[in-house]
C-alpha cells in the first residue's frame, strides 16, 4: 500500500465521524481513539429463542427481541487499516481476517452489539483488544478469499470453527427505517463486562451500504446456543469505515 493510498485510506475513515444520519443519539463530545475499516462483510443472522440467549448476557442489559426472536450474527470479514487516531495503518500488520458472534442488546435508550466471541488473525490486535476493550477475542487461524465469484472463509481455533462461502448479489440500499435490516446493522456501540462492571464503547459509521447475501455454509460451531437448520438470513457490504471512542464503565 502506498502512501498516498494510506493517507487516502485514513481520511475516509475520518469523515466517518460526521456520518451522523442514522444514529439515535449524539457522538461523544471527546475526540475518537482508534479507526479501522470492514471489508467484503457478511452478516449471517439466525433467529433463536430468546431463552436460550438471555442466561448468556449480564442481567444490566436488555436482549434485544423482533418478532419475539432473538438473534445471533456470524460476521466473517476482513479488518483493514487499523491505526489509532493521528496515526497511519502499518502495512501488513493492520490489515487481517476477522470474525464475531454477536447478539442485540439495549442500556436505557442505547441499542448496541453484544459480542459472544471475536476471532482474529492478529495476536497483537487479540491482546490489544483484550486489555483495552475487555472483549472475548481469540487468536485463530483464518483465510479469506476470492474464487470463482465467491469469498471463500475459514476461521479456526479449539472448540470453534467456521467455513463457508458468500458473495453479496444485486443493487446496493441503505437500510429502511423500522425495517429488520436496520435492526440488525445499524448500531452505534457495543457493550461488555469485565470483573462485575458493564461497559459500553462508543463507535461510529456512514449508514451502512447493503446488498442481499448469499451463503453456504459448510461448518459452523461458533455460536454458544444451538442454531436452527434454516438458511441464515444474508447481507453483504462491500466496505464499513469505522472510528471508536475508549471503553466507559455504564451505571
């Protein structure tokens, strides 16, 4: 990556923090820390029994329910340009596959992201995210890519292992107000307990840029509870830009 590609690359995630047309509450006030861009995403989402779901996330928060179904995501994509503000990406070292399973979770009037576990291929972006963001992450070993008209994705570790094949098909859309595709995107922080305490991080983005998905997936042991046999509901992006504000300890 040259230069001018990684100034290129840092200013757009920059103008992500003016983004504001789809977030339901103001940005923080003090200045974001760290940026990173999704690439070639796909959200694999399945609905669940919320019994099955709620022993699992601290009772402070919310399960966040649609239709009377709670919902578990498999995210496979690959996280690009990762720097911490002021700062440009180091090549080759910001950029790797990434994976998370995650469930809908709301604090008071703050909809968020409950993350069950976060696989990368990068040990420093493991205990990084570890010590500054109390999250579930795992070092595993993982592939992405593209063959014959399809990403190709492999993420494993002990006890967890996912394989499958997406590709995103037809006009790109932005979410519908109201609509379940917006339930399931559009979020703007993300929570997670450590030693007792509740904390939330901040993050913002443009509104996300869709199309509908397709999806096979070979195996697929990621998810804590057990998932239905039915096709997951698919959605692909092509590129998130994406800045984020330090953990703050919620109540």
């Amino acid at each position: 990556m040259t230069l001018h590609e990684r100034l290129r690359d840092a200013a757009r995630q920059a103008s992500a923090a003016g983004a504001h047309d789809r977030r339901p509450w103001p940005v923080p006030e003090a200045a974001w820390t760290s940026a990173q861009s999704w690439i070639d995403l796909a959200f694999l989402h399945w609905r669940v029994d919320p019994g099955l779901v709620r022993p699992l996330v601290p009772e402070e928060l919310e399960l966040e329910t649609r239709d009377g179904a709670a919902f578990v995501g498999i995210v496979p994509f690959v996280l690009a340009n990762l720097r911490p503000r002021g700062l440009l990406p180091v090549p080759r070292l910001s950029t790797f596959p990434e994976l998370n399973v995650r469930t809908y979770v709301r604090h008071g009037d703050r909809p968020g992201v409950w993350f069950f576990s976060l696989d990368a291929a990068s040990t420093v972006m493991v205990e990084g995210a570890k010590r500054f963001y109390r999250l579930p992450y795992e070092r595993a070993q993982m592939r992405c890519e593209w063959i014959g008209g399809l990403f190709h994705y492999e993420s494993a570790r002990p006890g967890a292992t996912f394989s499958g094949r997406y590709r995103g098909v037809g006009e790109a859309f932005e979410a519908a107000p109201g609509s379940l595709d917006e339930f399931l995107v559009e979020r703007y922080c993300l929570y997670t307990a450590d030693g007792g305490r509740l904390y939330r991080a901040e993050v913002q983005h443009p509104p996300w840029r869709l199309q509908r998905g397709e999806a096979t997936v070979d195996l697929n042991t990621m998810s804590p509870v057990p998932l239905p046999d039915d096709e997951p509901l698919v959605l692909f992006s092509a590129r998130q830009d994406v800045v984020v504000w330090p953990l703050e300890q919620v109540g």
